[in-house]
C-alpha cells in the first residue's frame, strides 16, 4: 500500500504536476508539449502484503484420515498452482457436467458477459473524444423571387437553386489530459466488470460443486435413515411377538413404537431438505424445477484430492476475482480525479469549416467559403462547485483504497478459515467414523444382552439412537471434508487464469464466430 501513500501526498498537493507545476492562462503556445500531460496521479497497483503465509504455523502438516470414502489425508502445496477446471480433481463425471450445463445456461453468466461488453463499448466511445470532430452537410434550396419586391412594375417572377456544401472540423484539445483520464477511468470500468464476470463465474462453480455434494450428502442421510427405520420396524416386529407370548412387558414395546416413530420423524425433514436442494441445483445449472432429470453424485463415488495447492499470498491479491474488483475500482477513481483537476483548467477548442455556397456550380472561385475559430474558456466564478467535486474525487479514492485493504484481508481471511476447515473436519471425520462403529458394536451388544436377560430394553432403544445420531453425523462430516477442499479453491480465486475464457457475449459483434451455437437467436436480432 506504499505506493498509495506517495498518492496522497500528490492528491493533496498543486493542481498541476509532472513539469506542470504552474500554468498561466497564455500557454496556448505550449499546447504540443502539453499534449503529453494527464493531470492528476498516476494509478499504480497497490502493494501485496507482506505475509508469508496464510496461519501462525511455517508449514500445515498434512490432515487425519479416516477409513471411509472421502477419509483420505491430505497435504498441502504451498506455491502451486491451482488448474482452471478445478472441480475436474474430485474425479466425477457427473459434477464436471453440472459445471459445463451450469457455465453454459445460467443467465447470471451470460448477463456478465454482456455487462463486460457494454463496458469496453463505453470505453472505446470515450476514446473518440481524443480525435476531431468532423461532420459534412449539404444543402439545396429552389427560390422562387419576384421584382416587385424590388420596385419594379410589372413584377416578374424568377426561379433559381441555392446549393451549399461544407465540411465543418472541431478539436477540443486535450491540453491537461481530462479526456484521457475519463478514458483510463472507463477502461477501469470494463476490468471491473471482465472481474466480476471471473467472479460471477466462480461462484457459480462452487456452488454447482457444493450443492451436488450437499445433494449427495442428504441421500445418503435418506438411505441411512430408511436403512435405520426399517431395522427397527422389523426390531419392533420381534418385540411385538415376545410380548404376545409373555417374554417381555408392554412398556418394552411401546419404548420400542416410540424410537421407530422418532427415526421417521426425522425422515421428512430430510426429504425437504433433498427436494428445495434439488430446485436449487436445478437453478445453478439454468433450468426449471420440473426440469430435473434426476441426475446426482454419490459420495463414494467422489474422490478427495490428495494433495491441496496453495497459492502464495503474494500471488492472492493478482488471483481473487474480488480483489481485482477492487484494484480496478480504485484505478477508476485514480483518474476520476485527474478529471476533476483537469477541469479546473482553461479549455481550448479548434474549429473550421470548409464549403461552398451559390446558385451556380459548386466550388469554383466565386462560392468557396471557409472559416477558422479558436476558443478558450475558463469559469472565473462557479461558488467552488469544480473545486469541491475535485475534492469529493479525492474523498471517494481514500475510501475506495480503504475498501480495496479491507477485501484483501477479508480474501486472507477466507483462506485460513478454509484450511483450519480442512485440518479440524478431517479429525472430526475420524472421530465421526469411530464413533459410529462404536455405536454400532454397542447397539449389537446391547441386543445380544437383552436377548439374554441381562440388561432392560430401555439400554437398547438408547444404542439405537445413538448409532442412528452417529451414522447420520459421519455422513454429514464426510461431505464437509469435500466442500472444504471446494471453498479452500474458491478462496484461492479458483485457478481462473489458467482456463481458456469463453466469453462471446463479451467479444465485438463484429466476431465472426459470435453468433455460433444455440441461444443466439435473441443476440443476432438485436
């Protein structure tokens, strides 16, 4: 943030800078040397901090495992780079054509796309105000005059054609650099919104990612909980015939209704849950709600990577979308304000004009008609109105400077929080698993000794609990281990520059491959 420093320093000094330090109104004669000076500071790339890492240890040690799919440990690469189709290392198909589907339907892509080409259009009309102006008219006008307007009498008519042409030039110079920096601060604009687009997309395929992981997750909490309901339905069958014959009282069997009800009361919430999931993938990967096909991941099928790259934290601020944002805000309140000084100056403009005008032929000796003009203006009094907004220039870039600070240790943030994630719910995921073969010898061992006489029922209804609370918390811990290792990507700005962009509705019309493939009907007509 150094360099910004120098920045304010320059901002809160003269007007005028770089060999322009005073400007007296009559320096028209130096318009040529100053057609080289843009008022106002030039924007320089705020500093990376200066961190090492991204957590107080010098080296995360590699995680806990677990023996059950997705349990796998996992090191971590600091200095590698993450590759632009990051979702491709969980190794599963069907998750690389949700994200495919996703990135080629959802409109929210698509509407960046179109917003970064608005920007860049805005951008090169700006840059036509660097170059004269000319336009061209013509005219011809029949007249039809009488000499009795002159005082003759008789009067007599005559018909005669006044034809005129003319090419008209005028140049604003751009004598302190005010146009220019409109132009930086619009081409600003347009990174912003070629970063937001990244960013626009990266969420998109994290969440893609994340909610066919969750999707995954809630089945198999289905698949556990009907599992779990249907043994104690059979459970309670047995009971219900040791009670028939006098083996067991009634209090046993109706402990035994009271756990089987409790399993299927968690059912339905589960099954909303899976149904308002699925809307919402369908929604990520532009379709509607009646449009599912059915189509899921399973969690066995996933494959948790190995190895974790990490980028270094001085590549961080060049690979977050956000901060880009960011950086790209600040440039265009940079030049903001050397518009704001540039305006404080005299303004110079050109013009000429070149043309004829008469009844006979055009352009000879006796129509030709010219013109030449220079002006100059300058508000002497406007109640402090051009100084003030300069100054509320200035304001707005220390605020976008705070904010740009504040995304980037926000981004630094996100990505400790995503590695302690990974550590701690790798040992969580252990001891979820332990837990839930523990249960499950208890829950066995619980029945054998009811069987036997040797322990009351009620021993048996809370093994059972406990297995079903257990296996249903291992399952929930063995997704968050994959959409940790999708957030830690998402935080570390999800490998965007490594991806071939595919951006047509950021590209000119003038491409001849634009309005190629489907959906482009709408395009072509407007």
């Amino acid at each position: 943030m150094k360099n910004h420093v120098r920045m304010f320093q320059v901002l809160r000094g003269p007007i005028l800078r770089r060999g322009a330090a005073s400007a007296p109104l009559g320096v028209v004669g130096c318009s040529v040397l100053l057609a080289s000076c843009a008022m106002g500071p030039d924007f320089m790339s705020p500093d990376a901090p200066a961190a090492t890492g991204y957590v107080a240890e010098r080296r995360l040690a590699a995680t806990a495992s677990a023996t059950t799919p997705g349990g796998n440990a996992q090191s971590f690469a600091p200095g590698s780079d993450l590759p632009g189709t990051w979702w491709a290392l969980f190794r599963s198909r069907q998750i690389n054509a949700f994200v495919e589907e996703a990135i080629r339907n959802h409109p929210d892509v698509e509407a960046a796309q179109f917003a970064l080409r608005a920007a860049r259009e805005n951008a090169l009309s700006q840059q036509g105000a660097l170059f004269p102006q000319v336009s061209a008219s013509g005219s011809a006008e029949r007249t039809q005059a009488s000499s009795t307007q002159q005082g003759q009498w008789p009067g007599q008519t005559s018909l005669y054609t006044l034809y005129g042409a003319s090419v008209s030039v005028s140049y604003a110079l751009d004598l302190w650099g005010g146009t220019r920096r409109q132009v930086e601060a619009l081409q600003a604009q347009a990174d912003y919104q070629a970063f937001k687009m990244e960013a626009t997309y990266l969420a998109l395929t994290a969440n893609v990612v994340t909610a066919a992981i969750t999707d995954a997750s809630l089945r198999d909490q289905i698949a556990a909980t009907e599992e779990i309901i249907k043994a104690e339905t059979d459970q309670l069958g047995r009971i219900q015939r040791q009670f028939d014959v006098g083996a067991i009282s009634k209090s046993d069997v109706l402990s035994q209704e009271a756990t089987l009800a409790q399993a299927k009361a968690t059912l339905a919430p589960l099954q909303k849950q899976l149904a308002q999931q699925r809307n919402q993938l369908m929604a990520y990967l532009g379709r509607l709600p009646n449009q599912d096909r059915g189509e899921h991941v399973t969690l066995a099928e996933l494959k948790l990577p190995r190895k974790l790259p990490v980028s270094l934290p001085s590549s961080l601020v060049r690979q977050r979308p956000d901060i880009r944002q960011a950086e790209a805000t600040l440039h265009q309140a940079t030049a903001t304000v050397g518009v704001g000084i540039a305006n404080l100056l005299p303004q110079l403009t050109l013009s000429g004009s070149y043309g004829a005008s008469g009844s006979e032929r055009l352009f000879s000796p006796t129509t030709l008609v010219w013109d030449a003009a220079s002006s100059v203006s300058q508000k002497l009094i406007d109640g402090g109105a051009l100084y003030h907004t300069k100054e509320a220039n200035v304001a707005t870039f220390e605020q976008d400077l705070s904010l740009y600070k504040s995304t980037v240790i926000t981004a630094f943030q996100n990505v400790s929080d995503s590695l302690r994630a990974i550590q701690y719910d790798a040992e969580a995921l252990k001891a979820q698993a332990a837990a839930e073969k523990a249960t499950a010898d208890s829950l066995a061992m619980a029945i054998e000794q009811f069987k036997s006489g040797a322990v009351p029922y009620a021993n048996v209804i809370t093994a059972q609990q406990s297995y079903l609370n257990a296996r249903v918390s291992r399952i929930k811990s063995q997704a968050t281990r994959f959409t940790d290792t999708a957030a830690l990507f998402q935080a570390l700005g999800g490998g965007w520059w490594n991806r071939q962009d595919e951006t047509p509705a950021a590209l000119p019309r003038a491409n001849p491959g634009y309005f190629a493939g489907p959906n482009r009907t709408t395009q072509e007509a407007m």
